[in-house]
C-alpha cells in the first residue's frame, strides 16, 4: 500500500512569499500528480510528472523518484492561491491504490494573506 | 464548454432512497472515474472504467453502481442511501487509465442523506 504523507498540513504567509509544499511516498509509482482544490469546491490538476521538474507560472513542481518525493513551490504567492493542495502519486501496476493506481495525500491547507 | 460536467450539483434526498448522479466529459478520453471526498476532505476512488473495463475499489458498497451508456458518460447509481454516502462526489476523465494521464475533474456533487 503507497503511503503519502503531505507537509505541512496547514500553512499561512503573507503576499510574496515563496511557497513549498512537500510529498512524500512509500512505493514505486508511474506519474505524480498535484491538485489544486478552491474554497469553493473544484479540483484542477496543476502537473502531473515522472521525473525531474514542471513549471507553469508562478508554479513548480519537482520530483526525485529515487528519494520518493516531490515538491510543489510557489513563487511570489498571492491571496488567489489560498486553496488545499494535494499531491497524488500513481503506484506502478496499481499495487499502491484503488481503481486507478492513485493514492490521496491528506492535502495542505495554504491561507496567503494579503 | 465545461469540459467534464455533473448534475446535480447537489442533492437532498431521504435514507433508503435510491439517487443517480449523471457525469459527462467532451474531451474524447477514454477513461471515466468517479471519486468521493468526504467531510474530512479526503478523496478517495470509487471506480475507474473505459470502454474495456470496469474496476472497482473493493471498498466502495455494492449499492453503488456506475452506468455508462457510452464513452462520453458514466453515470453513478447508489441504492438504499444510508447516511454514511453524504459527501460530494466528483467525477474525472483522463486520456489515458492507470492514473498515468492528466486528470480533469467536474466540478461535484454533494450529496447529503438525512
């Protein structure tokens, strides 16, 4: 079973700041993905990657499969990026997850303060 | 266009009732999920199916059920609702299974059983 494992949990900072919000996992796996899901209710994926790093903005995503684990940054944060993030790694041959070889971290809570 | 699109976008309805919620993508995939996220916002998968396959998370009740008429569509039936199947449930479609594929979600729908 892939164990996932988000940190932190919660994470306040002010308008500006640099943002990192780490995964980490227990099995191999196939692809990594990383969602975004608004006070409101939506899920949008951000990346999805196997390997090395993933820029789309003001967001990056890197992955070291050797170490298990992955990262998500966001540089010169904004109030607009107040969401839960949550990372989902796919476990090679779905040994790790479900129907679709995913498993759910518990998600990190980020409030950017104006 | 919405790309995936659910209805209802929420549904109170009565224990013992049976409900379906409907889930359409315009994206071509050939791959439909359907997801639950419950109070604690942890998600977790209920089923994966393409036009091959069904697979289903060995946890999900037997009073679940997807329908899909067609590859666009992939329906959620769920009989005698207890209170424990209040939640929202979100449906997603990807280009490719195995959780190996860029996943794009609806926007849910919540379900509260009373």
């Amino acid at each position: 079973k892939n164990e996932v494992e988000q940190s932190p949990q919660n994470l306040t900072a002010q308008e500006g700041e640099f943002i990192t919000i780490n995964c980490s996992y227990s099995v191999g796996i196939s692809a990594l993905h990383w969602l975004q899901q608004h006070p409101g209710g939506g899920i949008v994926s951000l990346f999805m990657l196997s390997s090395g790093k993933k820029k789309h903005g003001r967001l990056i995503a890197t992955i070291n499969i050797q170490e298990k684990h992955s990262s998500l940054h966001i540089t010169a944060s904004h109030p607009r990026d107040s969401a839960v993030y949550i990372c989902a790694p796919s476990a090679r041959g779905q040994s790790g997850g479900g129907a679709d070889g995913l498993t759910f971290g518990k998600g990190t809570h980020l409030i950017i303060q104006p | 266009d919405t790309a995936v699109s659910q209805t209802p976008k929420y549904l109170v309805t009565q224990m013992g009732n049976d409900k379906s919620i409907k889930c359409e993508q315009n994206l071509g995939h050939d791959t439909m999920y359907w997801y639950k996220q419950d109070s604690k916002k942890f998600l977790k998968i209920m089923f994966s199916y393409n036009n091959k396959e069904l697979i289903i998370n060995e946890t999900v009740p037997n009073r679940f059920s997807p329908k899909s008429p067609d590859k666009a569509h992939l329906n959620l039936h769920i009989n005698s609702l207890e209170l424990g199947d209040s939640a929202v449930y979100f449906c997603a479609s990807s280009q490719a299974g195995g959780g190996t594929g860029e996943l794009f979600f609806g926007e849910g729908s919540r379900l509260t059983v009373l």
